[in-house]
C-alpha cells in the first residue's frame, strides 16, 4: 500500500515562489517515486492579509480549478484540493501531513492522528510579521517533527522545543541549472540580480551599487528579474525580465550575481547562480552562510551597504582570475545541495514516521 502524503500550502501563488516551489519539487519528487501525493490549498488562513474578500476567492478558484498551474509542471499523479480551512472535516487522511509557514503550522498541530504525522518544514526565520510567539508555538506542537532548510535556523527552532529536528537543506535541480558558457570567456563587467519590491529582499541597494558600478566602469550590463512588473525608474543599460522562462540562461551569460537580501532562509536564486558559473557578491545574513564563506565561496557585505557592493563588484570586474577562481569554487562547493541529497534524507524522514 502506497505512502500518503499530504502537503498544506498557506494558498495557492499565481507567480513563482521560492518557498512553494520546494514544496512542489518534493511533492513531484516523491510522487515519481511511488508515493500518494496531495497538494491541500486552504482560501482562508488565520492571519493570513488578503486583498480579496473570502467570496471574491472562492468565485476565482471555482472558474479557475486547477486547469492551469502556471509556473510549475506537477507530475500527473499529483492530487489536488481547495479547502475553505484547514479543519479536520476538509483536510483527506494521511499517513504524513507537511505544512509550511508557521499560522498554516499552527492550524495543521490541531488537527486529528488520522490526518497523518505531522511535519512542519521551516524555510525561515519567519519573524517578519511579528507574531512571535505564534511563531515560537509552531515550533512546540505536541508530536511535530521539524525540518529546517538550514543550520542557523535549527539553533533558532532548538531555543523554543525538545521536538526532534531534522536538517535538510534546500536543493537545486542541476539537471537545469549548470553552466553552459564558459566562466573563463564570460564578460567581466556583466552583473545578474533578483529584483523583489519586498524591503526585506534589499533590491533599492543592488540598484544603487549598480548605479556607482556604473561611474567607474561605463562598460557595465546588469539584467534583474522577477515577479513583479518593470520597476519605475531604471536606466536604459539596466535589463528587466518578468517571470523569465530562460532563468538557466540568464546567469550563464552573466559573471557576477548579486543578493542584497537584508533576511532570507535559504537563498535560492544565489544558488542557482553559483550552479551556473557565476561569482556571488552578497549580504552577510543567516541565509546566505548555508554557503557563502567570504573569499572561498563568495564576497560578502554589509546588508544595506551599496557602497561596498559596489566595491566588491568593481574589484571582481578589475581583476578577472579571482573571479573566474571564485566562480570555479562556489560552483564545485555548491554541488552538495542537489536533490539526490535532499531527496534521501526526506524519504528516511518519512519512513522512519510511519513505521514509529
């Protein structure tokens, strides 16, 4: 009889989403590999800020079902269901429950032992919002197991539960994201970066850094991308690319990368880009140590600092060896997180839960 697995999303993202994608990769992964795989998307999550009221969600979710899922291709043996909450009266039996983000957490630790043994997988320090003490709640729920995507987290988690904790950190499909163009024959003054209007993802200080870059070396090309629409205001030498479908292909024609998130869980475009070849210029954050050792594996700097980015991207630009050298060890350092890790370690998770 096969495993069920149910995953609980706090909704359902219409635009790519690096949390929900790691969902969905292992909802794939293991479906491919014999399991029963669910995907449960409540309309209505406790503290949950909606610009739509609950009537106008449902209509939406009524005319659109499930025909299209936009940015991810689901293996066909992926189930799927909208449920107005996550109650016991909506949520199918399971052998293993997964939630993400810690209100949808909080409202999977209520539900009963036949909705499987519960799993809370923590991308994050997710403080952002306030609601500490919820947070730190989630954590704590009698019977949970939970999984965090990086080590700083686990110290976090360990301060509030005795619940047993499992690392498993994120993974990037290698099969889609390598390098393609040589690092050796890439243009030095070329730099890549995610554009986000979220302050915490720091995009004003990458623009900045870009600008003095920009004073110093004239010959300089920078492309952004991401799922917002063109930022007001970008000079014409600066490229925007909506929910690019050549991601691969965009860092393989850059050298450098650059994040300037002020907090992230597990960063996966500057991973992606490191798989790809290029240099890694980022803020020194929790969320960018899970790989980002300053001179070995990346250059770091002080979160909301565009003078020293800027610095750093310059040097980089001026002396082309250590880039390529950069480049060469954050990509080869970067080969642990694939998915043939991740995957093993998530399986013996799971197995060991049902059999207990």
């Amino acid at each position: 009889m096969k495993v069920r697995i149910n995953f609980i999303l706090p909704f359902k993202p219409r635009r790519p989403a690096g949390g929900f994608r790691i969902m969905y990769e292992y909802a794939n992964r293991l479906a491919k590999k014999g399991y029963d795989v669910h995907l449960t998307f409540p309309v209505k999550t406790r503290y949950m800020e909606y610009r739509l009221p609950y009537f106008l969600r449902c209509m939406l979710i009524y005319i659109e079902g499930f025909k299209t899922n936009r940015w991810f291709d689901f293996d066909d043996s992926v189930s799927m269901s909208y449920v107005p909450e996550v109650a016991d009266k909506y949520i199918v039996d399971a052998d293993v429950v997964v939630a993400t983000w810690w209100s949808t957490v909080l409202e999977m630790g209520a539900l009963s032992a036949s909705k499987g043994k519960k799993v809370n997988l923590i991308q994050g320090y997710e403080n952002w919002t306030g609601h500490e003490k919820e947070l730190f709640d989630s954590y704590n729920i009698a019977g949970m197991t939970n999984i965090v995507v990086a080590p700083y987290i686990g110290d976090i988690v360990r301060k509030h539960t005795d619940n047993e904790i499992v690392l498993i950190e994120n993974a990037i499909d290698k099969s889609i994201f390598n390098i393609k163009a040589s690092v050796e024959d890439r243009n030095p003054a070329t730099v890549a970066m995610t554009y986000s209007l979220q302050q915490i993802k720091g995009s004003e200080y990458g623009v900045e850094a870009l600008h003095i870059v920009k004073n110093e070396i004239p010959d300089l090309k920078a492309e952004m991308f991401g799922v917002c629409p063109h930022p007001e205001g970008l000079p014409d030498w600066i490229k925007f690319h909506r929910n690019p479908s050549d991601l691969p292909d965009l860092y393989n024609r850059n050298a450098i990368f650059i994040s300037n998130s002020l907090t992230e869980g597990f960063s996966l475009v500057s991973a992606e880009s490191m798989f790809c070849g290029c240099a890694l210029v980022c803020t020194d954050i929790d969320g960018h140590r899970s790989y980002a050792t300053d001179k070995e594996t990346a250059l770091l700097v002080e979160a909301e600092n565009a003078q020293q980015m800027a610095e750093k991207i310059i040097y980089l630009m001026k002396n082309n060896e250590e880039r390529i050298v950069l480049a060469h060890r954050g990509n080869m350092y970067m080969q642990r997180f694939e998915w043939g890790n991740a995957m093993n370690k998530m399986e013996q998770t799971i197995k060991r839960l049902v059999s207990e």
